[in-house]
C-alpha cells in the first residue's frame, strides 16, 4: 500500500488526539488500519426498527414464525388467525381475518415477510400482505463494527467513511493482474469500500471473496519463501551410508513394512542423503507405526555417524520409546540412552558426558533434551513424536542444538490438510496411510452411564478370555487435583467389583515417574488386568494385549483425543472394543459420539474435529502458532487455500516473481514481514 495510508490516523479530518488514542486501544494505529478495520457483521436496515413505528403506520415486516397459528372462527365465514412473529428483538402478534387457508401453510419457524397496519399498544400486525419468504433487499446494509471504549458503531463509520474519502484513491493494488483476472476478483480499492458498504448481499461476497484470496496468497508466499530460503541457505549434511546396512535393519524388524511405511522411508532417506536440510511431517494415524520408521531413519544417521535425537511430550512415552529402540537395535550395538527429568545425579551427569563426547548414539526424552546444559557432539537428526504438543519455539531451539540437523517432526493427530498447509506451510509431508495388515478396526459404542453394570460385564468377558482394560478418567484441565481423584475413585470402585478376581491398577499424573514405570511395567506383563488411568496415558503407549477402553464422561474429550485414547487398543490381531461413556449435553457432544462410533479413521475425524471445534482450538490456544486472518476462514475457504498455495508455489519458483515489476508489491510484503532481507531485492 501506499506510504500515505501509513500515517497516523490523526491525519483524519475528526479524529484529534483524543479520539487517536481510543482508537490505538483497538489497535488501529494508521490510516491503513483504519481502513482495513471490517465491519464483523451487517445489519439489514431495508426493515425498519419497530420502536420507531407509529401506531396505525402501515409496515412491512421480516419475522419468524414463533407459535403454531390458531384459528378462530365466529359466524360462518368468519375467521381470524393468530399467531406471534420474532423480528429483529421483538416478538409481536399478526391477526389475519377472513383467511383460514393459511393455518396450513404456516410454518413454525419459517420466516416470512408481513405488510400491514402496526398497532403499537398491543404490538399486533394486521396482516394485509403475506409472502412465506424474506423480504427482498433493496435498501443498505449497514456495517456493524466492534468497538471498545468511548468509540461507538456510529462514529467508526463516520471515520471510515472520511478515511475513503480523503485516501481512498491512494490505496494500492496487491494481487498482480494475472490473477485478479484469472479469478475475477474486485480490485483491492472497491472491495475495500464494499467492506464497509455494501449494497447487495451478493456484492459484499465479492468482496470478500477478494481478500480471502489476498489474505491466503499473502500468507502461503510467506510460508513458501520461508521453506526456499531455508532449503537454499542452511547447507545441511548430506548423510552418507551403506544402503546395505541400512537394509540388513529393516530386514531385521519382526515384520515387513506396510507399502506406506516403505514409501515415507525412502522420502525420508532421500530428505537425509540430501545436502539440504529436512524438514519433513510425519501423519500416520495411531498404530500405523510410526516408531519404526523413526528407528530406520535414526539407524541411517548412526551409520553416517551422527548422533539422533527422539523428544516426545510425556515420560512414559519416553521410557516406552527408548525400551522400543533398546529392542530393536539389539543386535545392533548402538548406545541408547533416556534422558528425562526424572533422571537425576550422577546417571544424568554421565549421559550428558557421554552425550557431549559422542558416546551416545540415540537419546531419547522429554522436554528435557532441549534445556541448555545438553549439548552433544555431532547431531545429525532430530525426530519429534506427536509435534504438536511442542510449541515452535521448542521445536526452534531443537534444531538449533546441532549444526543444522534433519529434522522429523511425527504426529499421529492427523491434521486435516487444511491446518496442514497452513500451520505447516513450510515443510515437506509424509503420510502413512495404511495399517499394518490383520488389524481389525475397534468396535466403538456409546452408552450412558446407567448402563455400567452391564460395561462391566463386558469388560469382564474380554478378561477371561485373557485380555486386558484400560478405563480412561477425564481430564478436567482446571485442576489435576480433582482429575487425580476422579481417578482415584474409580480405581476404588473397581477394585472392589472385581474383588479377588483381577488386579486393578491406578495411573495418573502425581505419581513420581518411577511409580509411573512401575505401574506401567506390571500392567505390560499382565500382573495387572485393568488399568484405571487419567489421560497420562494419552500417547504413544503400547500394550497389545489390551483389547478394551472404557471412556467415563467420554463428552469432555474432542474427537482427536478420544481417537488417541482409543488408539490404545486395538494394537494387537485381537478384536478390541472401545466403549464411550457420555451423557453429552449438547448436539455438538452427541454428534462426537455418533462419530466416533461410526468412522476409525484419523483423518476423518480429525476433519470432523477442526469442523465442530474451529481451528483455533484444535491444538489448544496457546501452542497453536495458528495465524490469524481477517477475513478468511480456514475451515469454510479451504479450497481458496489450496488455491491460493499453488500459485504461491507457482511464483516462489518462477524467475519473474524476482524482477517482474507486477510482483513488486508481493515481494514488499516478504521484505516487511521478515522473511526477506532487503538487500535480496533489487
Ligand atoms: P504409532 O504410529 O501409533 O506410533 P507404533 O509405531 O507404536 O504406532 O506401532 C504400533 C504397533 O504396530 C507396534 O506394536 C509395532 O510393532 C507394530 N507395527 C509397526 N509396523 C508394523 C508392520 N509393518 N507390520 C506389523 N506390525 C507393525
Ligand atoms: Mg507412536
């Protein structure tokens, strides 16, 4: 944009210093912001407010029908209808004489459009004129602006207004010509004015049409700028292997690869032979095994002679990872070690030596891997497992612990691909698509909580034959304390119906990690057959032989956790069953359920999870590194996204997107918003 639009809104015929300032609280700084302040939402005046109506005044009204219409008849032929209309705030009366064929063609909350004398002492409508539709709209919207302190709706638009009076011509076209054309999209000048005032509902959709385009271009050439800059600048390793050795270990692995696993190693391997750096997703649904491909790609920077890094967000999944990595490379002669916050002293010393000097091959652990006084020697890959969980900022400092390590981040929360290209714009994705062969899907049910006894005899069945359970207590995120004791009594309530039958084990966040690993361990060897736990065991954990969840107060969970919980079970070739406990309140709780029920796979309801939930709260608020729009909605102009990527693909890669004078604004945009120095740019 022009430079003038970034002058302070002082500038503004009417705004002073006082009204400046207000308006600096609502983060408007510049005539430019001023400007791009969007109304959140219009109001339809083409009807007009019934407070100000006279009595007698003949009006026409758009309502909706608020109570079945009753008919009364008097004489023969005479009748007169009744029923009550919501509009806008009001809920008022219309009385329809002489015509009882319309009790059949109204509606309960149908609206409908009434023109008719207004009797303002008994807020009744004669009915003179009715239409079963909407009122058809001739008249301005008007723009409804969020507001705070002493700046009303009114006076916004008032500025606005004199803002695209005094600068409105100097306001900039963005999106080269190509594309306005390509897609028939209004020139940022009018659609700007449309914003604030449009004049048919059609229009307004234009125009927004333009900016989600402009919001989604702009943020996806950020992204793929950011992704060449990297790949082209931060000269990685090219690791160098024997492909034989690398071959010999996955020959060894107790199964063959699922065709997916086989596909994402190779992109992986190729990703490390490469002297860029990766940067790479890893989506595999629960189960799908992830693990090992983690294992090979470890394996390949070992024989390259680097050290491996694996972080996962939880101890427990720790302990199992690095017991999983014991096992596998058991024959192997790698040292793999665990570094945890629960190791301590001297053990913790030891292995930050070892890690330093180069001792230790592959380290496993929590957040603890990336606190300063862990340094290593030659670290060559870093894999993170369920990423999301990690905030960039983590994920940042990782990275930086070697010289330019590969990075693999992993997660089996499939993200829908919406989130995926926008969250992770900058990186390459692998997806394993497919499950190892002979896994059953897991049977999922709803029941109410009335219905336990009966669970229990369920679960009981699944006991005898040999198996064991899980039941998952909800995690009530105020306060762990309550969460523990939820847990605690149920541990308690079970441990008594199962009474000299089977062991009841107890798992939650307060044990200390050794309790933890002990708990864990008795229930992998089946010393324990049930494990009551809070949702400590969330990720990762796996027991083969558990075949049953219960899920008590199923509702508090989204869909993408319930299916983490679920993905507990069903591990083995054993039918397994998960069972939700949910008296859920509201349709969106009920509609979880009927899902979960009804589909098994990730990627369906992790699309179905970002619908019912919205983006922002997908990977909960505060790690969510979710950028924000205007206009655009992540989840409703997806297609606009993928759109608006290719092109931005297109024009990172093109020769002429770094002298052609038509992309100058869009290169402006990288130079401002960091991702370009200037000097890159002629
Ligand atoms: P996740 O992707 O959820 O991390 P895991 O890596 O824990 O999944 O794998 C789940 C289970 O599937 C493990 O017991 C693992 O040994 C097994 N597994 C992995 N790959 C295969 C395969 N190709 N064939 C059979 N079983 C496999
Ligand atoms: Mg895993």
């Amino acid at each position: 944009m022009n430079n003038e639009l970034l002058l302070p809104i002082d500038h503004i015929k009417g705004i002073g210093e006082e009204t400046a300032l207000q308006l600096n609280e609502m983060n408007v700084f510049t005539i430019e912001d001023l400007i791009l302040y969007f109304p959140y939402r219009f109001e339809d005046y083409s009807m007009r407010d019934l407070a100000d109506v006279k009595h007698e005044e003949k009006i026409t009204i758009e309502g909706k029908v608020h109570s079945e219409p009753v008919l009364t008849y008097y004489g023969r032929k005479r009748s007169r209808l009744t029923f009550r209309v919501l509009v806008g705030r009001y809920l008022i009366t219309a009385t329809c004489f002489n015509r009882p064929y319309y009790k059949n063609k109204i509606t309960l909350h149908d609206t409908v459009t009434i023109t008719g004398k207004w009797d303002q002492h008994r807020q009744t409508i004669t009915v003179n004129e009715l239409v079963f539709a909407p009122i058809t709209k001739k008249d301005r919207i008007e723009p409804i602006y969020s507001i705070k302190g002493k700046i009303t709706v009114k006076g916004m638009r008032r500025f606005i207004t004199i803002a695209l009076q005094q600068y409105g011509d100097k306001i900039g076209e963005n999106i080269p010509e190509l594309f306005l054309r390509k897609y028939k999209l209004l020139q940022k000048k009018d659609a700007i004015r449309i914003m604030h005032h449009p004049i048919t509902q059609e229009e307004l959709k234009q125009a927004r049409r333009r900016f989600v385009y402009e919001e989604f271009l702009l943020f996806q050439l950020k992204m793929q700028a950011f992704r060449k800059f990297e790949r082209e600048q931060t000269k990685g390793s090219s690791l160098q292997f024997s492909g034989e050795e690398l071959s010999n270990f996955i020959k060894s692995l107790p199964f063959p690869l699922t065709n997916a696993q086989d596909r994402v190693v190779s992109e992986i391997i190729k990703d490390l032979q490469s002297p860029y750096r990766m940067n790479r997703l890893l989506q595999g649904d629960v189960g799908s095994g992830k693990t090992v491909v983690a294992a090979i790609a470890l394996y390949a920077s070992f024989l390259a002679g680097y050290q491996g890094a694996l972080m996962v967000p939880t101890e427990i999944l720790a302990e199992q990872h690095a017991v999983s990595l014991v096992e596998l490379f058991s024959n192997f002669g790698l040292n793999i070690q665990l570094l945890s916050s629960s190791v301590k002293g001297k053990k913790r010393k030891e292995i930050l030596l070892q890690l330093e000097n180069g001792d230790v091959d592959i380290i496993v652990g929590t957040h603890a891997l990336i606190q300063n006084e862990v340094n290593f020697k030659k670290l060559g890959l870093v894999i993170t497992d369920e990423q999301h969980r990690f905030g960039v900022d983590q994920r940042r400092v990782l990275r930086e612990k070697g010289e330019n390590p590969d990075v693999l981040f992993m997660t089996a929360t499939p993200i829908p691909r919406t989130l995926a290209i926008t969250v992770f714009g900058e990186m390459d994705v692998s997806i394993i698509d497919e499950m190892p062969a002979g896994r059953k899907a897991i049977e999922t049910y709803w029941a109410k909580h009335e219905m336990l006894d009966r669970i229990l005899a369920f679960v009981e069945k699944e006991l005898i034959k040999g198996r064991q359970a899980y039941v998952i207590c909800p995690l009530i995120e105020e306060s762990e304390k309550l969460d523990v004791q939820n847990a605690i009594d149920v541990h308690t309530m079970l441990s008594l119906h199962f009474q000299n039958k089977w062991k009841v084990g107890l798992m939650h966040g307060r044990l200390t990690s050794d309790e933890k690993e002990f708990v864990m361990k008795e229930f992998s060897d089946n010393e324990v057959q049930l494990l009551v736990s809070t949702t400590v065991v969330e990720v990762g954990v796996n027991v083969p032989n558990a075949t049953m969840m219960v899920i008590y107060d199923a509702e508090r969970f989204g869909l993408s956790q319930l299916h983490q919980l679920r993905g507990r079970v069903g591990r083995g070739s054993e039918q397994s069953y998960c069972i939700l406990l949910a008296d859920p309140k509201s349709e969106i709780g009920k509609e979880r359920m009927r899902i979960m029920t009804e589909t098994n796979d990730g990627f369906v309801l992790s699309e179905k999870d970002l619908e019912l939930r919205g983006p922002g709260d997908f990977f909960g608020r505060k790690q969510s590194g979710m950028p924000e729009f205007k206009v655009a909605d992540m989840v409703h102009d997806y297609r606009a996204l993928e759109v608006a990527r290719n092109d931005a693909i297109e024009l990172i890669n093109s020769k002429q997107f770094w002298k052609d004078y038509s992309f100058k604004s869009l290169r402006e945009h990288l130079t401002s918003s960091g991702v370009l120095e200037g000097e890159k740019l002629d």
